[in-house]
C-alpha cells in the first residue's frame, strides 16, 4: 500500500521571486497537518512554468498524463499572445494601439471581455477593466511609485469601460479613448485556468490541480471521480486547499474540494509599502487608489475559473455589503471575506 501524500495546497498569488518559496516551504510545512486522515492516494507530481506574469503549475497524478499536461502548458503561449499587456504584439496590445476603430478580436478576447464588461456593468463600474494606465503609473511589478493626484486625475479621464464598445455580431472592440488602456488581469487568468482543464479533460485527465498563481482549478477528485464536491471539512478523496494568510505558513482556513475553481484575490500580492502605506494592485476606478475598505482577501468558489477570477475581484472591491446584490445573479457561487483582522465571514 502506498503512503498517503495528502497535502493541502495554500493559494498564494505569486510573482516569480517567489517561485522557489510556493513550491518548497509551504507544501512542505503544511503536508504533516493532514496525515491523519491516511488516505491511499498515488503521489503527486507537479510541473511548473512561469507565463502570463505569474507562476503556473499543474499537479497531477497518473504518469501517463504528463505529455498532456507538457502540452497544455506550452499552449499557454498562445495565451499570451492573445493577453498579455507587456508583449507589444499581443493581441490586447494591438486592440490597446487603436482608437475609434472596430478592430476584429479573437473569440477567446471577445468571451473574456463581453463577460469583464457584464461585470462592470452589474457593478456600475467598480469592477473595471480599463484601469490599466492607472496600474502602470504604480509599476506594481517593476519600481513601484506613488502617483500624484495630477497624474492619477489625468489618467482617470482616459478610463471607463463606457468608453469601449463590444459588437458582439460582427465579434469587434472599438476603443473610443486614445489613452485608454485595456487591462484583463482581473479575469483572463481565470478564463486561461478554464482552456486549460477542457484541453487536459479532454486528453483523458480525471485528476490535477491548476494553480494559475493562485487561481486553482480542480480536475475531479483525488481518485479521479468527477462531479463537484464541497465542504468545510476534510473528506476521503476531497483536495484540500488554504486560503492563505499573508502573514503565517498556517491558512486562514481550507476547504475541501473536487473539481470547482477556488480564487483569492489580496491586497497582499503586487503591492509595496511607501511611508508605510500600503499600496496594492486593486483600485478604486473612481480614485485610481488601491481599495481600502477593511478587507485583506475575498475568495470565491464557482465551478468555472473565469467566474472566480472576475468576482473575487468584484467583491473585493465592492465589499460584502454590496456583493450580496452581485452575487444574486450568479447560483452556486460561495464567497470568503477575509477582514484585516482576519475574521472571516462567508456567503453561500
Ligand atoms: P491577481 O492579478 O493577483 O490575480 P485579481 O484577480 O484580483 O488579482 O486582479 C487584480 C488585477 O485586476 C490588477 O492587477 C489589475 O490588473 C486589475 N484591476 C485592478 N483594479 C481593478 C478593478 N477595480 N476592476 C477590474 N480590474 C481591476
Ligand atoms: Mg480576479
């Protein structure tokens, strides 16, 4: 009989310097906590990339399911192509070049979007995907600064998701802003997350982990059964995964799941602290300020990624008073709001 490998996955978004410290220290300390429930489970491997700004990794279980997950990780190329904001010849950048023009997109560009744009519309514009000069003048991944309120009010007339028209019938995107700037980080990594397991579900994987820098999505359960599996407490087949305190290598608290999408979003992930202000990477479309409203993380559980990945930062930015009418329109979503005080509240 083989031992059991259990281990609970901590969700930590991560940039690349913290690559080595989300693949050792954190699986290794948290491996012992779940021993006890000495399941047989074939051991786990994992392979790891760095794309779309982040470090990716897929977890799986039988051998014969590594040319599939190699494959998939390579079409993350693809993605990038279409959704990366530092390529210059991406696809976004080129829709990012044009002005009062309707430029053809790809359909993977288009779902993304139209889905962005329902959002901030549902959010009357909380949740805005044309922040992304807004972000830049912060250089989140690079120097970090803090703007001045002349930048910062400069850059918000060039910002507003009304200001760009989606056609669904002819599939095209008309910017109407010159200096408006198109920023999906907020969804596309969850749409990616969701390419991703079709394409390894559909080579014959019934078990893996995807964690997109935090955005997880699930294949199945521990014994490869599919259908989706909830709960607060640790059940036989169930993965177990934390949501992570930014502050301990214990989680804030796990939850037990197979095949559902578990995104965390944090204002402890692309920030820095200047005169010891905290200055993170979700803003206020009406400020262009990082949101300060008490929380330290929402995360979401849905069965698709994109979903997740676009309402954690929704509710993270409208807060959980607002939330509760957003979330009237999506079912079977489960949503935990972390406060700085790490009391954490759940609506299901
Ligand atoms: P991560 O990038 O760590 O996965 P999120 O999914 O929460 O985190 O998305 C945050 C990103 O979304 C930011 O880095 C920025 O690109 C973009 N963003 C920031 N504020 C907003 C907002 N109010 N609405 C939509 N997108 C936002
Ligand atoms: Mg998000």
């Amino acid at each position: 009989m083989q031992r059991s490998r259990n281990k609970i996955t901590t969700i930590r978004k991560a940039g690349f310097r913290r690559a080595a410290f989300l693949l050792l220290p954190s699986f290794l300390l948290l491996s012992g906590l779940l021993l006890a429930s000495c399941e047989t489970v074939p051991a786990e491997k994992t392979r790891t990339v760095f794309a779309l700004n982040t470090v990716i990794s897929v977890t799986y279980y039988d051998g014969k399911d590594r040319e599939a997950v190699d494959r998939a990780l390579a079409s993350l190329a693809e993605y990038e192509r279409i959704f990366s904001r530092t390529d210059p010849e991406s696809e976004l950048s080129a829709l990012n070049a044009s002005t009062n023009i309707a430029v053809p997109v790809s359909e993977d560009l288009f779902t993304v979007m139209k889905t962005a744009w329902q959002i901030s519309e549902w959010t009357d514009g909380a949740f805005d995907c044309t922040l992304g000069g807004i972000s830049d003048l912060y250089d989140f991944t690079g120097t970090h600064r803090v703007p001045s309120d002349e930048e910062l009010e400069e850059l918000l007339a060039h910002t507003g998701y009304e200001k760009v028209v989606l056609d669904e019938e002819n599939r095209t995107v008309t910017k109407l802003d010159a200096g408006l700037k198109i920023d999906l980080g907020a969804i596309a990594k969850g749409y990616v997350a969701d390419r991703m397991k079709e394409e390894l579900m559909n080579a014959g994987v019934k078990r893996a982990i995807l964690n997109l820098g935090g955005n997880v999505l699930l294949i199945g359960d521990k014994y490869g059964a599919s259908g989706q599996q909830f709960s607060s407490s640790p059940q036989k087949g169930l993965f177990a995964i934390g949501i992570r305190d930014p502050e301990s290598e214990t989680p804030l608290a796990t939850l037990y799941l197979a095949d559902y999408s578990l995104v965390t979003s944090g204002t402890y992930e692309r920030c820095f602290y200047a005169e010891n202000v905290l200055y993170h990477h979700i803003l206020d479309a009406r400020t262009g300020r990082p949101v300060r409203n008490g929380l330290l993380s929402v995360s979401v559980v849905s069965s698709d990624s994109m979903t997740a990945d676009a309402l954690s930062t929704a509710c993270f930015v409208l807060g959980e008073e607002k939330s509760k009418e957003l979330l009237l329109r999506f079912s079977e979503v489960r949503v935990i709001f972390v406060n700085e005080e790490k009391q954490i509240r759940k609506i299901e």
